[in-house]
C-alpha cells in the first residue's frame, strides 16, 4: 500500500482531538509534521516519529508531505489553504472551510489549476444518528419528506476565554456547529431556495451569538435547524416527518467523547449508540419500531482522503458542498440583520 505523508496545521481541540487521532488510524496515512505552538514535546511519545515545527513553512516545503490539514481558528483558514495548494499539497480543511463564498470559489479553482485534491472536514456526515436516517430516508420508509428538524443543542452556561466566542470574524456558534446542521441538511435535501434565521445570545458575558434558529426552503421540504448553549434538557436530535411516517431520535453521536478521553476508531464499542437512543419510527398505521443505529465512522473520511489522493476517487466531502454551506451562512447572517427571508440566489449573485 501507497504510503503519504500528512502534516497537520495547528494542535487545539480539533487538531489534537478530532484529527490526528484519526489520521494516526488510517492505513496509508502518516502524521509526520504539527505546526502548532501547542504541542508539546510529549505529542512524539502519542505520534513516534512525528516532527513539530513552530510555523508550518517546514512542511510547506517538504516535498515528502503530500496532504496537508488546515485546522486553525477559522479566519486563517484561506491563507494557509491557499498557501498549501500553492505548494502542490493535497489538502483537507476543517469546518466551516472558510469565511466567505467567494475564498472558497477561488481555492476550488485553485485545486483545481494546481491538479490536487480539496475537501472539508464535515465529521458529522459519519455520525452514527445520521447514517441511520440517511439509511431510512434511502429505503423510502417515510415517503415524501415535508420537515425536518435537527438539533444542536448544549448546556454550556460559562463563556469560555476561546477565539470561538470572542468577537473576531468566524467566531460564533453559527459558524461552529451550524455548519455542521447546515452541511447535513444540504446532503440530504440540497440547495435551499431560500434562508430564513434568527440569531441570539442566551449567556451572560457572551460576546457573539450562542443561539440560533435557521429554516430552509428546500421546495417542499423544510429544514429547520437549531441550536442553543442553555438547553439542560434536549428533546430529539432529530424530527423528520415524511407522508409515510416520522422518524425521531434522540442522544447525540458517542465519538466526540471517546476521542476526548483518548479513544480511537477500532476500540471495542466505537461508534456505537445505547439501545434507549435508538430510533423510533412511526408508520402511517400508527405502529411503532426502534432502529438501531448504524456506528459512527470519522475514520471514514480520512479513509476516503487516502482513496482520493491514491486513486483518483472522489474526495469524502466536495469542496463546492463547503461553499454551498458558508453561502448559506452568510445568507442566514443577511437574513437576520435585515429581518427578512432571502433567496439563495441573492447570495449567489452577490458572490459574483
């Protein structure tokens, strides 16, 4: 098997947490640069043979490094894509990709002049809850699907001294977990016609906004997706309703967790969900059935990265989905500034 190659730019939460534990699990993948100035020296005894470097020029200009991992506070993510890309490096870029449709239009072509391979780390495609519906919606068991409803929701009461909520530009939970709401909603349903949101700030002391609710006009279908920091008691992760059936479910992915706690895909359990979690689906008789849910799979994305850089396959997650989704970010921030619903075609003609 071909071997390549990653280096890995910036070692917070998501490099440390959501990446390289990945990487380091899929076969003909390597970790062999961090550039972060949070890695400390004990990151080799975790990575054997790893190199850590204080700026990530050095793995610019390693010819040996063949994929590059872009996952630093959002507003950085164009320029060191770009300069990944410039290099002649493959490269993945955490969510939300970058901060306007615009920078994505250009790194797309860009990836594409430079003859690499692009895509965006949107994890939560392998959740095990959405594989599950993704599942039921292709077996055609709820029929037409009128509403779905996904929730985001978390009990976070204290405002944390992180970039995410400090006022500079791609800060917010909108960019955070909505792209993640807004990337799902758009793999199951496409473009929206249109984007209605609502925007807020639920915490004392928070400095940007740390709640929202979005609808999108699919045609006829509506996707209506929300997320809260002071929601002590979540109802379901997700509502869909069809004219066959509802499907409901609640409880939320358990691989975010166990990676926090150092567990890696391929311990026993991964992935999987506690049966009470599963989810129950009502038929148009009225009788009821539980759903197992399908096991989450992250690795499943790096695996597919491995596939596109050695095979010419299709990458896990197209970089113009990505655009797709900041678009209707800034779409949803139009909207609610301006209290009104917008088209999608507005923001497509405002991005030229």
């Amino acid at each position: 098997m071909q071997q390549y190659s990653v280096g890995l730019i910036g070692y917070g939460l998501g490099g440390s947490t959501f990446h390289a534990p990945i990487i380091a699990t899929v076969p003909g993948l390597r970790l062999a640069r961090i550039a972060s100035r949070s890695a400390k020296p004990e990151t080799r005894d975790v990575y054997p043979g790893v190199q850590l470097d204080e700026t990530p020029q050095a793995m610019l200009d390693d010819p040996g490094i063949a994929l590059i991992v872009v996952c630093t506070p959002n507003a950085s993510h164009h320029a060191l894509a770009k300069a990944a890309l410039m290099a002649g490096k493959h490269v993945v870029v955490d969510k939300p990709f970058v901060l306007s449709s615009a920078e994505g239009d250009e790194l797309v072509a860009l990836a594409r002049r430079q003859g690499v391979q692009l895509s965006v780390y949107q994890n939560r495609r392998w959740d095990g809850d959405f594989l599950t519906l993704r599942r039921t919606l292709a077996s055609g068991e709820l029929g037409t699907v009128h509403t779905y409803r996904a929730h985001f929701d978390r009990y976070a009461p204290q405002v944390k001294a992180r970039w995410k909520e400090q006022p500079e530009p791609g800060a917010g939970v909108l960019w955070d977990l909505g792209s993640h709401l807004i990337d799902q909603a758009l793999t199951l349903f496409g473009k929206p016609r249109a984007v209605t949101a609502h925007l807020s700030v639920q915490r004392d002391g928070a400095q940007v906004e740390d709640a929202f609710e979005l609808m999108l006009d699919h045609g006829a279908t509506r996707s209506v997706l929300h997320a809260g920091a002071l929601v002590r008691s979540p109802g379901p992760r997700y509502q869909v309703h069809g004219t066959h059936g509802s499907f409901v479910k609640h409880g939320i992915d358990s691989q975010e967790e166990a990676l926090k706690r150092g567990g890696r895909p391929g311990d026993a359990g991964w992935g999987q969900d506690v049966p009470a979690d599963w989810a129950n689906i009502t038929t148009a008789d009225g009788t009821h059935h539980t759903v197992e849910t399908v096991p989450g799979a992250y690795q499943e994305f790096y695996r597919g990265m491995y596939r596109a850089i050695a095979e010419g396959a299709p990458v896990p997650v197209k970089a113009e989905d990505a655009v797709d989704v900041v678009r209707v970010i800034e779409l949803a921030l139009r909207s609610h500034r301006e209290c009104r619903t917008v088209h999608f075609t507005e923001g497509e003609h405002h991005a030229g």
